[in-house]
C-alpha cells in the first residue's frame, strides 16, 4: 500500500493528531496529504528534509559512503545523481540565505500544513544554523515554485536502493 494512502487511512480514523512524513524538496510526493489532514486536525511533522545531510550541500560528487554509515544504501548510480542534484541547487543560494540547508528547511516551512520539522545535527554549530533558518523570511513565490516544478513526482528517484 502507498504510503499517502496509509497516511490518509490514519487520518481518516480521527484517533491520529499528528503523522510523521518524509517532506523534501527531493521527496514531496507526501504532500498529496497535507491538506487532508490539515481540515481533519492533524498536524504534518516532516522528517528527512535535510535528506541524510545530502540538502546540507557539504557532500559533493565522487563521496562514497562505506562501514556502517547508513547512506551507502543508495546504489553508487543513485547516490551520484543525487550528489549532483544537490550541487546543481548550490547555486540558488543568495542572500538573505547562506546555505542550503536554510532553503530546504525554507521549503518544507513553506507548506502551512507542515506543523514542525525534525533535523538532525551533528554539532552545535549544525544545530545554529539549522534554527537560523526559522528566522529567515520564506523562499520567494518564484522560487518556491520553481522547486516544486522542478522535482515534482521524482519522490521515487530519490529512494534509497534504486
């Protein structure tokens, strides 16, 4: 069963107050629900919006991933696009933003059915950052959209171990 469909299962039930979802630029396909669950009272927590630290912008093309770190699960045909992706989306970040990672939690902010996030960090200048970008103002409408159009139903190419 599709996840968005389990999803609005459990918002349907009116025994859920908040689901946990995997929300990024990479991966929307999520937000087919939010609007569901906002009229029927439950709140969206995003996951993953950094996307294992890949919408952070410090792993670049070439990085392989070995031991127990849990990114080697992508295929290297996989994690290469992914790494090149990312180093594409470099290039939009302009002031008032100074690092990617403050226009992916931008994005996932954006969504006004997104209730909070969830953001990993490694340090407590990761974890500066992270929160910084709250007090940034939203992505413009063009840019907004632009990532939205830009990888729209792509969730699956995203997906570890394909």
């Amino acid at each position: 069963m599709p996840p968005t469909d389990l999803c609005q299962q459990y918002i349907h039930t009116g025994r859920v107050d908040a689901l946990q979802v995997i929300y990024s630029i990479f991966r929307q396909k999520t937000a087919e629900i939010f609007q569901d669950a906002y009229k029927n009272g439950v709140g969206i927590v995003a996951r993953t919006v950094l996307e294992s630290g890949f919408l952070t912008g410090k792993y670049k093309p070439g990085q392989t991933f070995s031991g127990d770190d849990h990114r080697k699960r992508w295929g290297n045909q996989t994690l290469q696009s992914i790494l090149q992706q990312t180093q594409d989306l470099q290039s939009i970040v302009e002031p008032p933003y100074t690092a990617l990672n403050q226009i992916a939690i931008r994005f996932a902010l954006q969504r006004p059915e997104v209730t909070t996030l969830l953001l990993g960090a490694r340090n407590a200048s990761q974890i500066e950052q992270n929160f910084s970008a709250e007090n940034l103002p939203p992505l413009s409408a063009e840019r907004y959209e632009s990532l939205l159009k830009q990888f729209a139903n792509r969730t699956e190419s995203f997906n570890p171990g394909t």
